[in-house]
C-alpha cells in the first residue's frame, strides 16, 4: 500500500534545494561555455600573464584554458542531470512509492554519474597544473587528486541501487501472494 506525502517538509525542503542547485548549475554551465570563446579570443592578454619560462605558446595556453572550460562545463551538466535523476527520486517518495525498479536504475546511473565526475576531475587537474607552470600567477593552486568522498558516494549509490532493486522484487513478491 502506498501513501502520498505531499506535505512532509523534508521532501518539500529537498525539492527546492535541488532545484536551486539545478539552476545554478545550469547558470554555471553557460557562463563556462561563454568563458571559452572569450579566453580564445583573448590570447593577447595570456601572454602578458605568462611566464618567461613558459614552454608553449600563448595560443596553446589558451586552448588548454579552454579545454578546462569545457571539462568543466561537461562536469557541470553531469552534475545537473545528477539533481534531476535525484528530484525524480524524490518525487516517487512523496508519492509513497520508492522501491521501483526505476529507482534503482536511477540510482545506478547516479553512480556512474559520480564516477565519471571523479575521472574528469583528473585529466581537467592535469591541464590546470600544465596552465599554472606556464602563468605569473602566484596564487594559482590546483589539487591533482581522485576524490575519496565522491568514490564512496558513488560506491553508496550502488549498494543503494541494489537495495532498491531487491526490495522492488519483495514488493512484488509480496503483491504476487496477496
């Protein structure tokens, strides 16, 4: 039997944050996408910024920068369509439904989807560190590392996922013998 949960302020209250979250994603994603033209455009003021022991061109600084942008606006839409697999999560426990095989599915995906954030973040890292040795900027720090935190969220979505998945089959089980 199910029970819809309009009213529950938790879910309620998770509606809106990831809604929030999904349309600043979505303002981060373009501004990255604008971001890209703007630094190849811009490859005059790259090489008043770079070092004199730089080792490449402007021109290839500049497009290692725009590379970045676009890893970083890829990771960024994987993170958008992370909130909206969870919205829709959400949407079947205020229905009072949960334990579908399509949740499970969904959180499986949301699994892949952490991962594949968590690889991007290295070869994206990678080319920072590249742009940092070539630049004048003291300040510019970049972290090369796999996240621990994101490998076990995606590590926790996957057990989740088969939770799910299992407990859909007892359901059914049960609804088969009533």
């Amino acid at each position: 039997m199910t029970q819809t949960l309009p009213n529950d302020g938790l879910l309620k209250a998770a509606r809106i944050v990831t809604l929030i979250a999904q349309f600043l994603l979505g303002v981060a994603f373009l501004a990255l996408l604008v971001a890209i033209p703007i630094v190849l455009m811009s490859q005059a003021h790259i090489v008043d910024e770079m070092l004199p022991t730089a080792t490449v061109a402007a021109g290839t600084v500049a497009a290692t920068i725009a590379v970045v942008l676009f890893m970083g606006a890829v990771m960024v839409a994987i993170g958008f369509f992370f909130l909206r697999i969870l919205r829709r999560i959400i949407g079947s426990v205020g229905e009072g439904d949960p334990f579908i095989l399509e949740n499970a599915d969904r959180l499986r995906t949301m699994g892949w989807l952490a991962v594949s954030i968590e690889l991007l973040k290295l070869p994206a890292s990678a080319l920072a560190v590249f742009i940092a040795q070539q630049v004048k900027e003291d300040t510019f720090t970049v972290d090369v590392e796999l996240s621990i935190t994101g490998l076990l969220i995606a590590l926790v979505l996957f057990i989740l996922a088969r939770v799910f998945r299992h407990g859909a089959a007892m359901r059914e089980d049960l609804e088969g013998t009533v």
